[in-house]
C-alpha cells in the first residue's frame, strides 16, 4: 500500500521496509521537505527505544523526533539527499520521480549512541553507519563543502581543524 503524504512525495515499500520517494522531480538543490517534532533531550531514556531509531539529532544534546513522511528517508551510503540547516531536506542531485530518496545519516550523528548495519546495496556502501567523526575524510570534507551536515557538527569539525 502506497501512503500520500504530500504532493512532491510519497511513502511506499522498498527492500529494507519501506521508504521516501519522489512524486516529481526535484532538481539538484531544490528543498525536498522541511523536517520537524517533538524536541527530546540527549538524556531521554526514548533512545534505548525502537522509536529512538526516529530520532534526528539537531544539537549537541539535541533532537527531534522525525514524523510522517520524512521519518521513512531511509540511509544510503551514496544518496541523493542531503539535510541542511537542520531541518532543511534538499536534493543534492537531481531526482526523477520514482526515485527512492535517502541521506547519508552520519552527516546528522554525533553521539557514540547508536550504528546501524547498512543494507543499502550501493557500491560504496560503508557496511556500517556511524558518527561522522568516523567518516573517512575525503567524505567529511565532501559532505562539509555541501552543506549538508547538521551545524553542530560542522562547528566541531572547523574548530578541530586549528588544534
Ligand atoms: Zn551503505
């Protein structure tokens, strides 16, 4: 079963569960979806929870609770999306209608919390997600140059470059 969430996207099946896809086509750059919740604090027992897999984290000790339809963007270690300013879902290539769309979710991970074993099949896939730090660094310095990793984490990674 296909679920309408908005006009520009939809939510239907894939291989890992189900996922984000493109209605229409989003060129490189275009805002996909704004993302948004419920804040919860880093300490908040929710995320040794199966619903603390949704959360985004948007600060050092700070995240949001993902909702219908961005919460179904699934991971991918070549994706298509990206998350800017925060909260900012944009296309960083073009995007034809069908398309899964996905982001890579270590640019949003600082927190020694939580890895995720990739299943996205791509050829460069990682194997496992984890916290950006954990990047190489040709992809920390490709994700930085394209805006999209959470500031939070792109302050730490500017300030580590003058110790
Ligand atoms: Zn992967």
């Amino acid at each position: 079963m296909t679920i309408n969430c908005q006009r520009s996207v939809f939510v239907a099946p894939c291989p890992v569960g189900r996922g984000l896809f493109a209605e229409r086509p989003f060129r490189h750059g275009e805002l996909i979806l704004r993302l948004d919740g419920p804040r919860y604090e880093r300490e908040d027992p929710i995320h040794f929870t199966e619903e603390g897999a949704n959360l985004l984290q948007t600060g050092l000790k700070s995240y949001i609770m993902l909702q219908p339809p961005g919460v179904f963007a699934n991971h991918s270690c070549d994706p298509n999306a990206g998350i800017a300013e925060n909260r900012r879902m944009i296309a960083i290539r073009d995007i034809a209608p069908g398309e899964e769309i996905c982001f890579d979710y270590s640019t949003t991970m600082d927190e020694g919390l939580w890895t995720l074993q990739c299943k996205c099949g791509s050829e460069i896939c990682r194997g496992l997600v984890t916290d950006f730090s954990h990047l190489p660094s040709d992809k920390r310095e490709m994700y930085l140059k394209m805006g999209i990793v959470q500031g939070f984490i792109a302050r730490k990674e500017r300030y580590k470059k003058f110790l």
